[in-house]
C-alpha cells in the first residue's frame, strides 16, 4: 500500500473540485503526506491572498521609512541606506518563538482565560506581536 500512494498519488488526483478548499479538506491525511513528498512543492498565492508585489513593496517601504532614509531605486527592493548622524542606535533583544501545531486558542491574546501560556501572554503584552500569520507548508492533521 505504501509503495503504491508513493508512486502513483499525485495532488491532481485530488482535485475534484472547483473549490481549493473543498479539494483540500476532503484528502485524507495518508494521501496529503505522500503527494507533498512526491510533488514537494505549493503554489503560494492559489492558497493564499496576498497583494500586488508593488503594493507591498511600496507599503513596507514606508513602514521602515526613518529619518535620513533613502531606498535604492528598484521599486520592489526594500534596501537602503540610513545616514546615523542624529539616530542613536539601538540593540534591541530579540527572542523569536515558533512553534509546531500549537493552537493560538490556548493563549490569553486570543481569548483563552484559563491561564495556560502565562509566559507567552506576557511576551505577546509587552512586546511586538504578529497576530496575523500563515504557514507556508501543507496543514497538520
């Protein structure tokens, strides 16, 4: 059985569906495995909505727009260079947690009151929390 999902299951078998999503709950999680090891590969944007390469570009721009800065002149670049004459500089800490299968509910900041995650509520109180994120594999049964 396992040589046969290897060799012959493709995600194209799958798609019955003019509805990526009904397309993709209905495969089993056997059958997701072995086509993302055989085909090991996803195309971001039919799965996720995302925004015109120029837009973000120039969005992200103005987000790290600081005095004395100045941008290259490729449009979908976000180097630059930053004079530091009157910016004192600053070395923040950076703690970065990620983590495998873990349900936002169990977090205070997504409305959990049970008290689970106490040192990562406070982490996400004090500091700068991304609450809108995406992974970029397939999904975990």
């Amino acid at each position: 059985m396992m040589l046969f999902f290897a060799n012959f299951i493709t995600n194209a078998s799958a798609e019955w569906s003019k509805n990526r999503y009904d397309s993709e709950i209905s495969k089993a999680g056997i059958y997701s495995f072995f086509a993302a090891m055989r085909n090991n590969q996803m195309d971001y944007k039919v799965f996720y909505e995302s925004e015109d390469d120029k837009v973000a570009f120039e969005i992200i721009r103005e987000k790290l727009k600081v005095p004395n800065t100045v941008f290259s002149s490729d449009e979908l670049s976000i180097e630059r260079t930053i004079s530091n004459d009157s910016i004192q500089e600053q070395k923040p800490n950076v703690v970065l947690v990620l983590m495998e299968s873990m349900s936002a509910s169990f977090m205070e900041e997504f409305g959990n009151t049970e008290k689970i995650t106490p040192n990562l509520d406070t982490l996400a109180q004090e500091s700068i929390f991304f609450s809108n994120l995406f992974a970029t594999g397939t999904r975990t049964v």
